[in-house]
C-alpha cells in the first residue's frame, strides 16, 4: 500500500457509473483527514439550496491518513449535507471498512457517493474498481446483510 493516498472513487446510483479522480494536492496538503476533505468535497459541490434528501446531495465515506499503516489505525469519516440542519453533518466509525477501502484502490482515500437507486443495491469495491449491483437484503438486519 502506498503512503501517498492521492484518489477518490466516485459512485452515481442513478446511472451505476464508477470513476475514480485524483483529490486536488492544494486539498490533501490543506485539508488533512477525512472530515477536511469531505468538507472541501461539500462546499465545491453542493450550493445552498441543494435537497439533503435529493440525489444531489454528496455523501462521502473518508478515511484518515494513518488509516491501514498503524495498528489501531481504523477511522473513517462520513460527511454529508444534514437532512435535519441543512449544514455539515459528519460522523465517525471504526472496523475494517477503512483498512479495506483505503486497500480497494493502492491511493485511495474515499469513496464519493450521489444519486438515487431505483431499486436496492450495494457497493462493492474491489481491486481497484467500485461496481454497483442489485441486492435483496432490503429490509435485513446487520447480521442478515453481512452474510
């Protein structure tokens, strides 16, 4: 895994397309971690009229820069326009999705997520590329869906 994480994947549910770009370097030498990238991400993309609950809102799932290179090392970030607010929301999580993200891509820092599915799916990120695919664990619990 290089230490020098330089991309983001990004994922349009409505039409299931997958790119990845590279995170602008003015960005990540500015805006360390996933919670100042996310905030970059936001203000760029999104006015102040934009819908929380519309297919323009942006959520992005980013991990810090130590995330996969340091035992214990395992947050990531999620920032989105807030439904409730209408301002920044993040919120911070732990496990191994960090570690098998930022490993999906040998740069990869985060993974960008717009639109709207017109039926269930999933995300699957997996050398190198983020594919969308129908699911039918709509309405399953935690431990449903993980199986």
């Amino acid at each position: 895994m290089r230490r020098n994480r330089t991309r983001v994947i990004r994922v349009d549910l409505s039409t299931r397309e997958t790119t990845s770009e590279r995170v602008p370097r003015d960005w990540r030498r500015d805006f360390v971690g996933g919670k100042g990238i996310g905030a970059r991400y936001l203000y760029e993309e999104l006015s102040p009229g934009t819908d929380p609950t519309g297919p323009e809102n942006l959520l992005a799932f980013l991990v810090g820069p130590l995330a996969g290179f340091l035992p214990g090392e395992t947050r990531y970030a999620a920032v989105t326009k807030s439904p409730l607010t209408g301002g920044f929301l993040d919120s911070y999580a732990g496990g191994d999705f960090a570690v098998r993200l930022a490993g999906s891509l040998d740069d990869c820092i985060g993974l960008l997520v717009t639109g709207t599915a017109d039926r269930p799916v999933r995300i699957e990120v997996e050398g190198g590329r983020a594919r969308v695919k129908p699911t039918d664990a709509w309405g399953d619990d935690a431990a449903e869906t993980a199986e």
